[in-house]
C-alpha cells in the first residue's frame, strides 16, 4: 500500500502500529492507537518532522483534562511537583501548558509511545485532588435557601473583567437580582479571602447590593477592624440573624451595618 501524500515516509516507517491521521496543523500528523484515559476517552498524540527529527506533543489535553478535574499543575503543589518529576521520568517537558519531545526520527515511534505513556500516568494525578467539604455554616446557607424556597447555584463561575475566575460559595437568583454569597465560618484567612472577593466582583459590575458575606455568629464574635473594612465593600450578615439575610435576599432591606462590643 502507497504512503498518502501527507505522510512523510521515514514516519510512515516508524510508526506502523499507529493509526495515521491529518493533523489540525500542515505538515502535523495525529496518531491514535489502543489507548485510553480511565473515562474512555481516546489518547491522541500530534507529530511532526523537523529536518532529522521528529517533534511530538500531547496538544495540552493533559493538562486540560487535569484543569477540569481541579488540578493545578503550576506553582508549587503537590500535584506540579509530581508533574514535573514524571516529566523528567520519561525525558519529556512542558511548553505553555503541552507535553512535548524531540529525537531523531527513527525513535518517533518510542516518543509518540512516551508522550501517551506520559499522558496516561500523568492523569492519574486527578485522584490528588481531595472531595471537597462544606463547612457547617455552607451546609446552613444551603437549607436555608432551600427552605426559603430561593433558587441557588453553588460555586458559581464568575468571571472577571481580566479573564480570571472566581467560585463563591454561592448565587442567589432573588427577585429583584442576582447575590454572589460567601459564607465564612471563622477563620482569620477566610474573612480576607472574603474581602478580597468581594472587592474583585466589584469590578465585575455586581453593584453594592448584589454582594454579602456570611459570617458566622455574631457581630460580637469578629474582630471590630475586619468588620469595618468588610462593610465597606459589602452587606454584611451574620448566621445568628438569618431573619435580616431573607430580608436582604427576598426584599432588598438594607442589612444593618455590623456592630462590635460597646459601640
């Protein structure tokens, strides 16, 4: 059988135990085989020649597919140190978010082997993530929307005039508006986290009313210097008064302005 016009014929040589495919990109070949990702979906490695050699790649579904489970490969987590490292395993690298390699031609058919070699293991990687758990005051907000009979999403998609995402806790579709609600139960961190959230949803035209965050308790429970800055950038409501949060989210009511001890 003749070599198709669109196949170099050292490749065709090299790869015989692959099914060859038209690349997206001139000159780049897809290959598909017996592979599979644990959800059924096919593995495909891209190929090329380049003078002497061939250049292979995964196209970034890899790293898409890890994205998508949640998992950051980048910075410093335990999920990018075990990338790099099976990387490095399988004398491979990373190129804006692809996994990619060079050797000479007459090895294509072991680097296209160890691109989806490196693919398969590296998807593995998806089971680092942790469920993740709702806090008590999380589970609270949601029967209470639940039991106010107010339709929620939880962890929303909002994203940012930038390009950049942020995931709430929830929003609240109100009648008279959406609310982006984040609830936090106690810790230092997460009232700045808050903060800063709600400032950068600001930015995304969610007026003043369109934005509360939940704390948990009191107004007596925070320190007085947290709640002053919060309040300004946000309604403030407290999980000891969720009277004042349905008026808030029902009726537009103005939620009062938090109080520390003595004032």
């Amino acid at each position: 059988m003749s070599t198709p016009s669109y196949i170099d014929e050292r490749l065709s040589d090299a790869l015989r135990c692959w099914h060859i495919a038209p690349g997206s990109k001139p000159g780049t070949l897809a290959l598909t085989g017996r592979q599979y990702f644990a959800d059924g979906d096919g593995v495909t490695v891209l190929i090329r020649v380049s003078g002497d050699d061939a250049l292979a790649s995964d196209g970034g579904k890899t790293a898409a597919r890890l994205a998508d489970a949640g998992v950051d490969v980048c910075g410093t987590t335990r999920a990018a140190a075990a990338w790099t490292e099976l990387l490095t395993g399988f004398n491979l690298r990373e190129v804006d978010g692809r996994i990619v390699g060079r050797r000479p031609v007459k090895q294509a058919e072991q680097l296209a082997s160890d691109i989806a070699s490196a693919m398969l293991t590296a998807d593995g990687l998806r089971w680092m993530v942790a469920p993740q758990r709702e806090s008590p005051l999380i589970r609270q907000l949601y029967e209470f929307l639940d039991a106010t009979h107010l339709h929620y999403i939880k962890r929303p998609t909002i994203r940012l005039p930038r390009g950049s995402e942020v995931h709430p806790t929830a929003q609240v579709d109100t009648p008279a508006r959406p609310v982006i609600v984040q609830a936090v139960g106690g810790a230092e961190a997460g009232i700045e986290h808050a903060l800063s959230l709600v400032q950068r949803i600001g930015r995304a035209d969610y007026g003043f009313n369109q934005r509360l965050v939940l704390l948990k308790g009191t107004p007596q429970d925070w320190p007085a210097d947290h709640l002053d800055v919060l309040a300004d950038h946000s309604p403030v409501g407290f999980s000891a008064q969720m009277g004042q949060v349905q008026e808030f989210l029902r009726n537009d009511a103005e939620l009062p302005r938090p109080l520390a001890i003595g004032e």
